[in-house]
C-alpha cells in the first residue's frame, strides 16, 4: 500500500529524455542549459583540466 505513495519519477524523467533524444519532446530548460554551454565553448571558457588553473597559469 505505502509503496506506490510516491510517482515513479525516475520513470517519467527517463521517458522524457528518450523522448527528447528522438525528438518527439521538447525540454526548453534542458535546450538553454545546452545553448548556454555552446555559448561558453564557443567564447573559450570551457572547464579547465586538472592542473590548468588560474593559479598554474601564473607560475
């Protein structure tokens, strides 16, 4: 009885993301978070790697 007292919300969120992967679903959060990082890329301001930082860079 109390074990289907909460929606099955892994369930859903993986429904959605396949659907969004054939492009049947439109996530409008996920689109601009996606842009967002394309922007950055585009503008060289990507993560660094391990040892890259802005301290090492001085040095």
């Amino acid at each position: 009885m109390l074990k289907d007292y909460y929606p099955p919300l892994e369930e859903y969120r993986n429904i959605l993301v396949k659907l969004r992967s054939l492009g049947l679903y439109r996530d409008e959060h996920a689109d601009f978070r996606e842009e967002m990082c394309r922007l950055r890329a585009l503008r060289g301001k990507g993560k660094r790697k391990k040892g890259e930082g802005r301290r090492a860079a001085l040095h």
